[in-house]
C-alpha cells in the first residue's frame, strides 16, 4: 500500500526522446522507413520458407521463426516509439505497461533460443552430413521450437507473477519509449531485490547458456572444416548467414549490457536499446538475402510465379 502522502501509480508517462527535439523528424522518418523494412523483409522470409518447396529445411524452418519473433519483437515497440514522438510523450495503464514488459520479454529471450537451435542445426549439417536428416526430423524441429517458446514463456511469466505484486508509489514518469524492466523498477516502492536476482537467473538461462551453447558448437565446427582435405569454402558458406547473425544479436547484447554505467547509464541504454528492437530485427534479412544462395533463389523463382500470375491475369 502507498503512504497516506503518495499517489498510486494507475498510469505511466513515458518521455521519449525529448532530449532529441530538434532531431525528432528525422529520427521519425529512420523509424519508420526501418519499421516498414523491418516488416517487409522478415514477412518476405516467412512467405518464401512458407511456399518454396526447396526451402523446407531445418535451418529456413528456424530462420522463418526467428522471423516471425524479428515482427513481433518490433511491432510491439516501435509503432508506440512513433506515437510518442508525434504527441512528445505517451501515457500507458500500468498494466498496459506490464503487458508490453511481458511481450518483450518473451520475444526477446526466444530470439536467444532459437538463434542456439539454429548453431545446433548447422553443427549437425557440417560435423555429421550423413546423419544430418535423420538427426534432425521435421518433428524435432517442431519440438524444439515450441519447446523453446514454451519455456520462455514459462520463465517470463513467472517473473510478470512477482513484478504485478509490486507497489507503484509516487513518480509516474519513465525515461524511455518503451517500457522496459530496468526504468519500470526504479518506479516501485516495493523491494525489489528478489526480482532482480530473478531477472539475474533468468539471464543466464536465456542469454549466457545459450551463448556458451553456440561457442561450444562452432568451436566444433571449425574444428571439423579445419580437418576436411577439401571442400571447406562451401562447408563454412553453409553457417556464414547464421554466424553474422550471431554476431550482429550478441554484439548489440554485449553493447547494451556489458557498457561501463554511470550517472547517465539510463539514458545512454535507452539508445542502446534501439540496437536490438531496431538494428538486428532489420540485418536479419539483409544478411540472409545477401549471403544465402537459397534465399536468392528463392526471391527469384517468387519473382517468375508472380510476372507470370500477372501476366495470364492481363
């Protein structure tokens, strides 16, 4: 319960970028051209994997989820990053803002998950090739994603459970466009040691362990391209999408987190947030278009059925 002389928190102001004033048409129009690419290519891969028959594979099944995490992650930031840059600050319940806490973070931390399964998925195809399709089922492909969607899950909701328990006192008002764990936390009067060393737990089971996962696999596929007499250019253009994956995730990951902190760290990370709700959802596609040859000829071959469709319609 608040003190006789404070306020319960029903809603939360977020302020925005209003340290970026004169900045904010140009900022806008970045958003939304990144927004509108960000929707485009990942729905692109998720229709080619979807109704290309050569892309029915193991690692185009993942990437297609990691896709479809890619659209979700960002519709449920930036189209309210753009509200409040029109209107200069924006107003959300508390529990519309825990829900937009909770989504996050379940599409967040599946993004972690899945990129891991994918490492799995190519130290299979590159260290075992002749077992590779017996490995690695169609149904174990389904498993593992809803397995990794169903821990995650788990694992968020468990956490929403303790922070809903929270009382909210006092100052309504977050600097930042979207509502994150850290910026909600220092609003509540309540201890919240617990939930910090929750959140703590849980990173190490979403972030660390994954990470240590995929080291520990492309040390072994390294190990086995290094030991082929031949043939090691195309084995390692196999995993070279996911790797730039890996890295662009991870690198914005390490920037935002592992950054030294001072007086001003809540400010500077909500900048830094903007590398992966904005920047890694958009390389996605780059980098599978760009490196992957299947993809290519995926957009290609989409390209003739459609100029065909069109011209029996005329």
């Amino acid at each position: 319960m608040c003190d006789v002389n404070q306020t319960q928190v029903t809603q939360i102001r977020l302020l925005g970028f209003q340290s970026l004033s004169k900045y904010k048409p140009l900022l806008f129009l970045l958003l939304t051209l990144s927004y509108i690419c960000i929707l485009g290519g990942n729905l692109l891969i998720i229709l080619l994997v979807t109704i290309i028959d050569h892309l029915k594979t193991p690692m185009f099944f993942f990437l297609k989820h990691l896709s479809i995490a890619d659209v979700l992650l960002t519709t449920n930031a930036i189209p309210m990053m753009l509200g409040i840059m029109l209107v200069e600050e924006g107003v959300l319940s508390l529990w519309g803002c825990m829900t937009q806490l909770y989504f996050f973070g379940i599409f967040c931390s599946v993004q972690c998950l899945l990129i891991a399964v994918m490492s799995y998925d190519r130290y299979l195809a590159i260290c075992h090739p002749l077992r590779y399709s017996s490995l690695i089922s169609p149904d174990l492909c389904l498993r593992l994603v809803i397995g990794a969607w169903f821990l995650v899950f788990v694992l968020i909701s468990s956490e929403l459970f303790v922070v809903i328990q929270f009382n909210f006192c006092g100052l309504n008002y977050m600097d930042h466009f979207f509502c994150d764990l850290g910026p909600l936390m220092e609003l509540a009067t309540s201890d919240i040691s617990n939930v910090m060393l929750q959140d703590f737990v849980y990173d190490i089971f979403m972030l660390f362990l994954p990470f240590v996962f995929i080291i520990l696999t492309y040390f072994c596929i390294f190990y086995t391209i290094l030991n082929i007499s031949h043939g090691r250019r195309k084995a390692f253009s196999t995993c070279s999408s996911h790797l730039t994956t890996v890295c662009a995730y991870y690198g914005t990951l390490i920037i935002v987190y592992m950054a030294p902190s001072d007086e001003s760290s809540s400010s500077i990370n909500k900048y830094r947030s903007l590398l992966y709700i904005v920047v890694t959802p958009l390389l996605n596609p780059i980098i599978y278009s760009l490196r992957n040859n299947e993809i290519r000829r995926a957009m290609q071959k989409m390209r003739y059925i459609f100029l065909n469709t069109l011209s029996l319609n005329v």
